[in-house]
C-alpha cells in the first residue's frame, strides 16, 4: 500500500442487496466509529461527477454498474477500503495528539495534484469534497512524518548528511552503443561553429536514449547524485558548456554537455524535499501500522456493501455477490 494518499480516489459501484429505504445508514463502524452512508454516497457522487478524474479511473476498471444511476461493486468496495484506512489513520492522529497545520494542507495539495497530474483535474471536485480530501491527505502526511520522526532536527542532520541530494545541475547527452561512434560525434560537435545546435541535431538523429533523444539530447535539471557513475562524475566536475569527452556507463557511451550548476541549496529551500525523503525511507514502519491497524479494528460493514475480509496481507471489503436487478438501485435511495 505504497504511499496511501486521497488523491487515489479509488471507484465503486453501489449494488444494493435489498429495498433501498430499508437500507441502515451507516457505510461501516470502525472501532466503534460510523462512517455514514451518506459520506460515501456523496463521495462516489464526487467522482461520478468530474468527468476527467472519473475517464482516469475507468482506464483501469469501471465506476458505475450496469443499472443506470448505480455504481460498479467492487469500485464501491475499494472506496469504502480507503474511507476505513483513512479513519484508522484519524483515530492514531488523534490518539497521538498530533496537529494538521497549514503547511501541511499545502503540502497535501501538492501531492494531490501531483498524483491526478494537474490542478485542473483537481478543481473540478466540490470545495467541500476538495477539503476533505486535503485534510484527509495532510493526516496521512503527519503521521508518516511522526512515524519518521521527521522532526526538524532529524531533518536537518539528514539534509547535512546528504548535501550532495540538494545540489543541481542542468545537462544535455547524447547515448551510442560505441567508442569509436562517441568519438566521432565528440569530433564533430567541437568543430562546429554552432556547438548547440549541432548537439541538438546528432540527439534526435543518433541518441539512444529515447527520452533526451527526442529533446535534443536535453535531460533537464536535477540532481547529480541520482545518475550512474561515472556520468554523475561527468555532470558535477565537468566544465559548463563545453562538450566532454565519451564516458561510458552500462548503457553505453555517452557525450554530455553540462549547461548549468547550481551549489547546495539551503535548508529552507528543500526542507519539504528532506521530509519527503525520510518519510519515504520509512514507508515500510507506516505500511506496517496501517497493516496491524486494519487488522486489528472492529470493523462492521454494511450487508448492503459486501463483507471486511482480514485473511490477507491487506484487509480489505469484498463487495456482495451481484443481485437480482431489481434489488439494484441508486445510492439515494
């Protein structure tokens, strides 16, 4: 369960088992806690709704049922699932005491858009609906951080142990499978007159990289420590702007220009970046609360939504057998 943020806003179908009115209000109890039928109705509401979002989630499986104004089984099963996580992450909040600040809903606005892939997207749900997926996001975000211990001294001694993570340098290459090629396209850009555009030129003919290729051979700004030696070598020592001589790495050999570099940057600058990295390190310490969490809770699910099933690695609601259609019906009913 790598990362559970809200922005997964994983789909449902509402197949009823029974005449809607007689339906109990509540979606599931955990730990003693209702978490109504009504907010789950309003959330698959929510994603039913925006079009874009909901065209995302149905590349994968589908969101509404086959009777018309219900909702796919299993997609409300797997809504349901995160509703109950989400709820045994509230109650560890709580029960450590721990605070949703301000820059926390920022972050989780961030990582939001980051994970439906733009802000768009992400404005198109309700201003209720999108203030509870922030709050919900930003409590995962905390206690990830607490289970860390990503306190601001911990943050700081792992930004001074890992300078090199928050350097950055801008870089250009172009990959062939042989010396002799690489030494012969070295030739060539340092007799032209227009080095730059010649560079960009020899990329999209002759790059085997088909990322950067395609580019102009432009890789972008990042830092040096996440490519392979030697070429993270290349990137940090060589001089900006003039073409190197071949280096080869397990992908072949490659002609690098550096364009730019920039020295370490402060604390200040990064801290969200630091954070992140620790809390990352720790996925596996968040991953096992939320595995004993989910297994431990007394958790009732409504008949009407399927059965909580604990036999697996993940606890997780298994949607009911499919009913007669004329059981089936809306989820305002």
């Amino acid at each position: 369960m790598k990362r559970l943020l809200v922005a997964t806003l994983v789909a449902v179908s509402l197949l009823s088992l029974g005449a809607c009115k007689s339906a109990a209000p509540y979606a599931a109890k955990v730990n003693g806690v209702t978490l109504s039928k009504a907010d789950l109705d309003a959330e698959l509401k929510a994603i039913r709704d925006n079009k874009t979002y909901r065209e995302l989630i149905e590349q994968q499986s589908p969101v509404n049922g086959t009777g018309s104004g219900t909702f796919d089984s299993a997609f409300v099963a797997r809504v349901l699932t995160r509703r109950i996580y989400l709820e045994l992450i509230h109650q560890e909040v709580v029960k450590r005491k721990l605070k949703v600040t301000a820059d926390d809903l920022d972050v989780a606005k961030d990582q939001l858009i980051q994970s439906i892939g733009n802000e768009k997207t992400l404005a198109k749900f309700s201003k209720g609906y999108l203030s509870e997926i922030e709050r919900t996001t930003a409590e995962v975000i905390v206690l990830q951080t607490a289970l860390a211990d990503a306190s601001d001294k911990n943050m700081r001694v792992y930004y001074n142990e890992h300078l090199d993570q928050f350097e950055s340098a801008c870089a250009a290459h172009i990959l062939v499978e042989t010396k002799a090629e690489a030494d012969a396209i070295e030739k060539q850009l340092k007799a032209s007159k227009d080095k730059a555009a010649t560079f960009a030129e020899v990329a999209k003919s002759k790059s085997k990289d088909p990322g950067s290729g395609a580019n102009g051979g432009d890789l972008g700004c990042a830092s040096p420590s996440g490519y392979v030696e030697p070429f993270k070598d290349a990137v940090r020592n060589q001089k900006v702007g003039e073409i190197g001589p071949p280096v080869q790495t397990q992908y072949g050999y490659h002609i690098i220009r550096v364009d730019k570099r920039e020295p370490t940057k402060p604390f200040e600058e990064v801290k969200e970046e630091v954070r992140q990295a620790i809390t990352d390190g720790a996925q596996e310490l968040f991953n096992e609360f939320l595995g004993k969490a989910s297994s431990n809770a007394k958790v009732e699910i409504n008949p009407r939504f399927g059965t909580y099933d604990k036999t697996g690695d993940s606890p997780q609601v298994v949607p009911p057998k499919a009913p007669s259609n004329n059981n089936r019906s809306d989820p305002e009913g």
